[in-house]
C-alpha cells in the first residue's frame, strides 16, 4: 500500500492510494465502517502496529462503500508522509563508493572508504512534502546541494536489533532529498547546521508498505535537475546495506515506531562536479525510485 499525508479542509489527514489513483480518507471511512483506528495521522497508525495496517488494508478494500471520504489528488494538497517527525531525522553519509570517490576528488583528499556507518541527523524543520518549494537561503549558503536517498520508516522500536531482524522493524520506504549547504557543512566542522537549513528535507510522496517494495537490492534512484540526468545507481551499491544500517543505529539506541532513516546518496552531487554546480533560484529538482514513485521539489 501507498499511504500518502494530504492537506485536507479539516488539516492535515492520513490517507492510502487506491488502485485507480483516488485517495481514501482514513479517518472518515473508519467512521463510517465503525472501526476503532486512531487514522489522526501516520505516525499514529504506524505506531499501533499491525493490527492497524491491517484495518487500512480492510478499508482500502470497501472504499467503494463510503464515497464521501475518496477524493482525487486534484482536490487536495500532499504533504510530506510525516509532515512532522517526532525526533530529528536520522542519515547515513558516505554511503555509496562512487559518491565517497568523487568527494575525496573534489577536495583532493586520500580515497578511504568508513569503516562504520556515518550517522548526522537533520532537525524536524527540514521535513517538506512533494511539490514543495526549497528555500535557497540566499547570502546564508552559497553552495546548496541535492542528494538524493531511499528512506526507511521503522514500524517497530527497539534497541540493539541484530541484522536478522532488522526488516522486522521495517515499516516502509519513501523517498528523501538531502539537501545540503555544502560550505556550512565544511565551515562548522561537522554535518547538522549544514543539513538542518528549514525545507532541506523533501520527503514523500508517500511511504509504500514493506511487503510491496519486494527485494531492495535491484532498487534503482536517480535525480535530475531542470532534466538533466546527475544521480543514478541502485540499492545493491551501498557501502552498508539496511539491515546493517538498523543494527548499527541501535547499537545502545533505541529506535521508535516513525523514525525516519535516510540511507544514503550516490554520486553525482554538485560540489564532485567539474565545473562545480549549485543549486539556483528556479531549479527543478526530481528524485525517482523503483516501486515508489517520483518526488518534486523547486528552488526559491
């Protein structure tokens, strides 16, 4: 399933896609079938577990039964899946072999790949929907970046989780943009003011439910800016694959139900490029990924 966050008359309302494109609110059409499901949002429903999954699924199958709580994607706005994240978002950098190269190119830098993950997190601010506008903060960063990454929401917390059971705790996946002020990123000496600038987090459009996004590894994203290709590779090419990312995060850490774990970029960032690109006013930003979808963002 596709479960989308839309802005709707009454707020923000948590939603799934159905199969001819519509959205079914959950909130109303739990009312009108007299299910118990707290639909206020998707952090909400990914919280009360499978037990609630299931009844989105029962829902989604009667659609057809309350009509006054379907509505087409022209009516409503789409908001970020979670359009405000309970705890900073967490991130892996130096993620990709070719994107740990062509960063130690750019700054003339001995190649090394890590050895553990490298976690930073961005702050809840960051987090837009799809079609969202990214400021370009203007006179603050001169070098704003675009990163895109496959994101994981956990369905189930825990702390010191083994790789065994790492999809266990997986709840679905989404796409991110990392955006980055690459020259903050450098100035303060470590990662979070450089990733945390408001709007620096497109997220969306939706989070597609695990047991539909089937094996990862063949998974290819890519982004493009104004339509000119820049960032392609698939999943199989990460340095630390998932459920080594999960057993790592916990290590000591306990993960709830909503994070929201970005995996990583490849190559193909702006600051590695020769002549070096940057974001500008006006530029079109679109990230894609196998069996979820594409994700829009402009730069004002």
């Amino acid at each position: 399933m596709k479960l989308v966050t839309f802005q709707g008359g009454k707020g923000p309302r948590a939603g799934v896609v159905l199969e001819d494109g519509r959205l079914l609110c959950l909130a109303t059409a739990a009312q009108k079938a007299g299910e118990g499901l707290d639909a206020s949002s998707l952090l909400a429903i990914i919280g009360a577990g499978p037990a609630a999954l299931e009844t989105v699924r029962k829902l989604a199958a009667r659609a057809g039964e309350f009509p006054e709580a379907v509505v087409t994607t022209a009516q409503v706005k789409l908001l970020a899946p979670i359009p405000r994240p309970a705890r900073n978002v967490f991130c892996v950098g130096l993620n990709y072999v070719d994107h740990v190269a062509e960063g130690h190119r750019a700054r003339q830098t001995e190649m090394k790949l890590p050895e553990v993950p490298t976690f930073f997190t961005k702050s809840t601010n960051t987090v837009v929907g799809p079609d969202a506008d990214v400021m370009l903060h203007d006179g603050l960063t001169e070098l704003l970046d675009y990163e895109v990454e496959l994101v994981v929401v956990i369905g189930k917390g825990g702390r010191d989780i083994k790789k065994a059971a790492a999809f266990d705790h997986v709840f679905g996946y989404s796409i991110g943009n990392d955006v980055t002020a690459r020259d903050l990123q450098r100035k303060h000496l470590q990662w979070f003011k450089g990733k945390s600038l408001d709007t620096s987090l497109p997220f969306g459009p939706w989070i597609v439910t695990a047991d539909e996004m089937g094996a990862l590894p063949d998974v290819r994203l890519s982004l493009t800016v104004n339509g000119e290709p820049r960032q392609s590779a698939t999943v199989s090419q990460m340095i630390f694959d998932i459920p080594t990312i999960i057993e790592q995060l916990s290590a000591g850490l306990t993960l709830e139900a909503g994070d929201i774990i970005c995996t990583g970029t490849p190559s193909g960032v702006g600051f590695a490029m020769e002549p070096q690109q940057r974001l500008k006013a006006g530029d079109v930003m679109v990230c894609t990924i196998d069996k979820i979808g594409t994700l829009t963002n402009t730069v004002r």
